[in-house]
C-alpha cells in the first residue's frame, strides 16, 4: 500500500521560500510508469495543479506557468522522498499543499495529508 | 487550461436516494475523467478513473458514465458515508484542472 507522508513548516513570511517534502513507502521514486504530483488547494482558487517530476531513465520535470519560474521540484532517491520550494511567496500562496501518486491510468491514487501553510509576517 | 465545471454545487438527499452529479469539460477530453470524494479536513480520495472504472475498494453503489465533454457520476442509493464534497478531474493535459466541487448532504 502506497503512502505519502509530508512534512514542513505551517507559517511562511513573505518574499521567503515555501518548501515542503513527501516521503514515499510503499513504491519507488523511481517507479517508471507513475508520476508524482504537487496539488494545492484553497478557498479562492480549489484545486491548482503546481508541477509533477516523474522517472523514465532520468527525471523529468514539468511546472504550471503560472507559477512564473518560481516553483523547483526535487527528487532525492537516497530517502525515496520528492521536494518542494516555492520561492518570493505573497499571501496569494496560502494554502493546504499535497502530493500525490499519478498512476499508470492517469489518476491520482494515493495522496499525502496536505499541509496548510499560511503565507503571512 | 481546460475548465471543469460540475452541477450542481451541493445537494441534499435522502438515504437511499439515487443521486446523480454532473461534470462538463470545456473541450473534449475523451474519457480522461477521475472522480474523487473528499471529507472535512481530509485529502481526496479516488472513486473513478477513465470515466467509469470502479477504484479497488470503491462501493458498487458508484458509478460513473460519459465521454467527450459531459461526465456524469452517480450514486444508486445514498449511504450516510457518503457525504462529502465530490470533484471531477481531467487527466486528459498534464496540467490537471478540478471542477468546483459538489457538496453532499443527507
């Protein structure tokens, strides 16, 4: 059974950087038929897809443009874990952050807890 | 980005009721459709993918049906476990895009 388990700080100030990890059990980072995804969501927007890294010999990468450069998603196979920084954060980027598993029939089957980060000085 | 729109944006019925939510996509998305179900608090939990196949686990009082652009999900008799928010979701483009939401009540 697939679990994602995520970690980072709830509070963000302003202009810094919000970064937030998603440990794998259950698979491998480097499973090649599954992509793995960062989803957030809140009241004003729902759901926003963020970027997804996904393996096939090597990592790939593709962000959403409306994120204007500012996302980077890193993979870190020694601890089977994905990463995310979201750089010069406004209170625009509050929200509950998720990751989650994008199996091989292009579904998300298996989600982290989510965890809120609140943007604020 | 391909627009989600589901209808409608909550609903209250009664147990054992058949309930029915829509989903239309603003282009045609084949049967790259996902429904999921997703409780206070909580992150969403897979009902359906491609449309109308059953997730492992999923209750046989779920279904969904469509294609194209207009999706529908049903539930043949509501169950007071069933409450929650209902979305779609397309996974026809990488840059996955959710409807609003269909809240259930009993």
């Amino acid at each position: 059974q697939v679990q994602l388990q995520q970690s980072g700080p709830g509070l963000v100030k302003p202009s810094q950087t919000l970064s937030v990890t998603c440990d794998i059990s259950g698979d491998s980072l480097t499973n090649n038929v599954v992509s793995w995804f960062w989803i957030r969501q809140s009241p004003s927007r729902g759901f926003e897809w963020l970027g997804k890294t996904y393996f096939r010999s090597t990592f790939y990468f593709d962000y959403a443009v409306s994120l204007k450069g500012r996302l980077t998603i890193t993979p870190d196979t020694s601890k089977n874990q994905i990463s995310l920084h979201l750089t010069s954060v406004t209170p625009e980027d509050t929200a509950v952050y998720y990751c989650a598993r994008q199996g091989q029939w292009l579904n998300l089957d298996s989600w982290g807890q989510g965890i809120l980060v609140t943007v604020s000085s | 980005d391909i627009q989600m729109t589901q209808s409608p944006s909550s609903l209250s019925a009664f147990v054992g009721d058949r309930v029915n939510i829509s989903c239309r996509a603003s282009q045609s998305i084949g049967v790259h459709l996902n429904w999921y179900r997703q409780n206070l608090g909580k992150a969403p939990n897979l009902l359906i993918f491609g449309a109308a196949t059953l997730h492992s686990g999923v209750p046989s009082r779920f279904s969904g049906s469509g294609s194209g652009t207009e999706f529908t999900l049903t539930i043949s008799s509501l169950q007071p476990g069933d409450v929650g928010t209902y979305y779609c979701q397309q996974s026809y483009r990488t840059s996955l895009t959710f409807g609003q939401g269909t809240n259930v009540e009993i």
